[in-house]
C-alpha cells in the first residue's frame, strides 16, 4: 500500500506541473516519440493563465501548491545542474522559501516538548513569527541571564513537516527507481543516489541541534575573520525542534536602497563577501552553502552576518588543492597542469588522453583572457568546466556541484553591490596565499607531516592487517576450491526483493495509468 499511495501522490504532483505549466515550459521540441507525445498533451491541459507566466513564475506556484516538501526537492535541486540542467537549476534557485506561518500556540508546545520546560522559564518575552519558511518559522524573543536581558531568534520546526516530507519521500524514490529501470540515459546521473543525498541532508537540516553545530563551528573557524561572522547559539534554549540565537540587527543584503541610506560602501561589502566565502572554502574547507542574500546582513559597522546555516559544504584537502590549481591554472593559462590535476585527482578515468583533455580546457580558458577582468565570472568558468569534463566521464561530485551552485550565488550578490565587480582580482589575496602556504615549501613540509603520521597509524596496524590478510586468504582458497554459494535465508532474501521490486513497479505504472485516464474522463 505503501507504493500505492506514493504512486498517487506521484502523479498528483505531476498533474500540478502540468496545470501549472511547468512541463509546457520545458524545451519539448526537441524530443521526439513518446516523450514528445507526452509534452504536448501536457500543453494540452495547462491552464491558460499559466501561459502568461514565465517558467520560473509557473515554477514558484506549483511549489506553492505542492508543499513545504517540494520547496525543498526545488533547492536541492538547484544545487545539482549535472541533474537538472543550467537552466532549470537557476529557475529553482529563485524558489523563495517562503510560506505562510502557523500558530504561536503550536510553535509553544513545539519548544516546550523539545525543552521540557514551560515557555516562561526559557524566555521572559516571546512575540510572533517575523518569518516562516518551508522546514522553520522564526519569532522574537527575549532571554534573560545574569540580570541581563537579550534579544534573541527563535527557530522552530513546523509541526508536522517531518512527516509530510517523508511521505513525500517515497514518492521521491518511486520516480527515480522507475527513471533508472525504464531510462537507460538517466543512469549515469543516479537519480535513486541522488534522492538518498536529498533524504540526508533534509533530516539534517530538521534537525535544528545541528544547525547550532555548524553555526558554532563556523563561527569558531571566522572568529579572527575581518568583517564577517555568524549569530551565537543560546545552547541551553536549542534542541531538536528550536534553535535560540543572538537576534541580528542590520540591514538585508538584498536591500540596496537600504544600504546606500545606511551609508556602506558597496564595493567594499562585495570584496568583503567574496573573500570572506572563498577564505572558509579554502581554509577551512567549510562553507555556508546558501548565502542568498536573504540569508546576509549587513550590520552598522559594515560586518556580514550570515545566517540560517541549513546547508553547509564540506571540501577535503585534496578538493581544496584541486580548486586553488584550477583557478592558479586559469589565471596563468597553464592548461596542461590544470588537465593534469583533473587525472591526479581521480576525477578523469585514466584512459583519456591528457593532452587531450588540455586542448578541451584551453577552449574555455582562451576566450577569458580576451575579455576585461571585470566581465569574467569564476562561476561561469566552472560551470564550463564542469560542462567539458562530463565530456571525458568525470563522474559527478556533490561536493563540487555544490561549491559551484554557492560560488554562482555569491558572485551573483556581489556583482549586484558592485555591476563592475573584479572577480580575479578580488580573489587572488586570498586564493594565491592560500597556493603560497599550501602548494609551496611549507604545504611540502605539512604533506611530510602528515603522511608520517600517516604511517605511523598503519604500523600500529600492522598485525591486526596481517591476520586479516591471513583469514581473506583462507576465504579466498575455499571460494576458489568450491565456488561462491549462498546461504538458503540469503537466497530466498534476494528472491523477494526481486519480486517486490518489479511488483512494486507494476503496481505504481497501473496506479499512474489509471489515474491519467480518469483525469482525462473529468476534462472531458
């Protein structure tokens, strides 16, 4: 039953696409049989108002429509455009994410329960929501610690979100299981793989404990940072379903005429952001990955904080030097060595041809050099590459995508503070200090620190190593003496989920034809 109702809920989705005109917005003439039949059928059924819109108005009010849960598959997906596409990942990046607010009663016994204590003993004052978005909704308080009183922001969970979105979940699964069985073309992209991604970092982000980590961590690694910073968390008023932080008093970055009034200087606040974003990317290797401007303040004295620390990035040591030699490589039009970082990173399958893969680069890189330096977008660069690499099986990387998506986001912030904003020269402090301490005598000294260390552990290990290696060879001699073989309990296991699988997929495809068929009845 359970596949039943996500496979009603699945079309009830797709019908509102349709309504909306969602589907008759996407470029269907370029398919051809049944894919192409389907499209214009859909245009068929699209309300005629919705023809009025543009594709990403027709968007916003079918998330609207759709719920909380599609407002976040909509910014999920904006972070993958290996998925979606360029075009339709930036029409789901101007999703806003906001939605109507429920009752303060509700948000009151959200925090109690979380807390386990009553609201008067927590906050002296505690007024309604200033903001509601798809997961939270925010209210004004007022704490009192010491004698001292203090404005804080309090986050709490919408009541009943977590099991809305995962029914709406299954629905989830269910198409990209029947995307990878019935489209051979989608494999490569792994849309169940993808959709496992979406769960996790959504259970993350409903987990408000740990969103106070990583408001607490990044304001730990930015807290020596010139100009920029993150509220503090009140740790003994957060839990599960609230979060309590400093209240942010300042001006929205999306709010210019405010900003000019305020009397900041713009260019000064852009160089700030993009230096500030690329300092926590490459330092750190932990970066606040939706810094819309919504989500930016600027206080009195020109500080950037940033809040709603939902999504957050994660770059490893080797992504981090990756990135610098990409960008170093650009800058100094070293091609070969940008190709070569690709191969030495495991990111390009051996098989493909270095120089070939330079000649590739060089196309993208060739044409920047030729414009101003005010013109040219380090956003744009790594969509190309990311464009030409796919070209040579680089398999995608999240952690990439999702760099590129904050890297597209922050320029685009910066570029409205400042239309003539230097990209190149605004990042190169930070970007060739980072190359200077990391790729020159003191990153080879820190290399040789770590791999002793490194190999340190493993002679530790040694004999633990060498009795499983005792043990696999045993196993290996039985297997090739008498074959590998199931046990029965994990034979009939597989059994099953072989026949639940296809099962569950016959039943959805009937579930969705039938449906169809009674929409179109109704219509007519």
């Amino acid at each position: 039953m359970s596949t039943v109702s996500a496979a009603f809920r699945l079309v009830r989705a797709g019908w509102v696409l349709v309504r909306e005109g969602v589907v008759a917005a996407l470029p269907g003439e370029e398919l051809s049989g049944l894919p192409k039949f389907g499209w214009r059928l859909a245009r068929l059924f699209t309300r005629r108002r919705a023809l009025a819109y543009e594709r990403s108005d027709r968007l916003a009010k079918a998330v609207v429509r759709l719920g909380p849960s599609y407002v976040k598959l909509g910014q999920f997906l904006a972070t993958r455009p290996d998925v979606v596409g360029n075009d339709m990942a930036l029409d789901l990046a101007m999703l806003q994410d906001k939605m109507h607010t429920f009752p303060t009663a509700e948000a009151v016994a959200a925090i109690e329960a979380s807390l386990g204590r009553k609201l008067g003993d927590l906050y002296k004052q505690f007024g309604d929501p200033v903001a509601a978005a798809s997961i939270a909704q925010v209210h004004a308080a007022e704490t009192v610690d010491g004698g001292v009183a203090r404005k804080v922001a309090v986050k709490v969970i919408r009541p009943g979100v977590r099991r809305r979105f995962f029914q709406d979940l299954e629905s989830y699964f269910l198409a990209a299981r029947l995307q990878e069985k019935y489209i051979p073309s989608s494999r490569r992209l792994r849309p169940v793989e993808v959709t496992e991604t979406l769960a996790q970092t959504t259970r993350i982000e409903m987990d408000l404990r740990l969103e106070a980590a990583a408001l607490s961590e990044l304001g730990q690694s930015t807290r020596e940072d010139p100009g920029f910073r993150v509220p503090s968390v009140d740790w003994e008023r957060t839990g599960r379903d609230v979060l309590t932080m400093e209240w942010v008093d300042g001006v929205k970055m999306n709010d210019i005429a405010g900003l000019q009034s305020a009397g900041h200087d713009l260019k000064a606040i852009a160089t700030n952001l993009i230096q500030s974003f690329l300092r926590h990317t490459l330092r750190d290797g932990f970066f606040h990955a939706d810094m819309h401007p919504g989500n930016l303040f600027v206080e009195a004295n020109g500080t950037i904080v940033a809040v709603d620390l939902g999504i957050a990035g994660r770059l490893g040591k080797k992504e981090r030097r990756f990135l610098a030699e990409i960008l170093y490589g650009f800058i100094t039009r070293d091609y070969l060595r940008v190709a070569e970082v690709h191969f030495e990173a495991g990111y390009v399958p051996r098989q493909h041809n270095v120089s070939a893969f330079a000649q590739a680069i060089r196309a993208i890189g060739e044409p920047i050099h030729g414009q101003p330096a005010e013109t040219i977008s380090m956003a744009k660069l790594l969509t190309l590459l990311f464009e030409v690499t796919e070209l040579f099986d680089m398999a995608t990387r999240p952690e990439l995508i999702l760099l590129q998506k904050t890297m597209v986001v922050v320029e685009g912030v910066a570029r409205t503070l400042d239309p003539a904003f230097n990209m190149w020269k605004t990042a190169e402090p930070v970007v060739g200090g980072w190359i200077a301490g990391n790729l020159g005598p003191r990153g080879l000294l820190a290399d040789a620190r770590d791999g002793g260390k490194a190999m340190l552990a493993l002679i530790r290990q040694a004999p633990e190593l060498a009795a499983r290696m005792e043990r696999l060879s045993r196993e290996i001699d039985l297997m090739a003496e008498h074959g590998l073989r199931f046990d029965e309990a994990t034979a009939r296991a597989i059994g099953k989920a072989e026949a639940r699988y296809s099962r569950s997929g016959r039943v959805a495809l009937w579930v969705i034809a039938l449906t169809l068929v009674y929409i179109a009845w109704q219509l007519h």
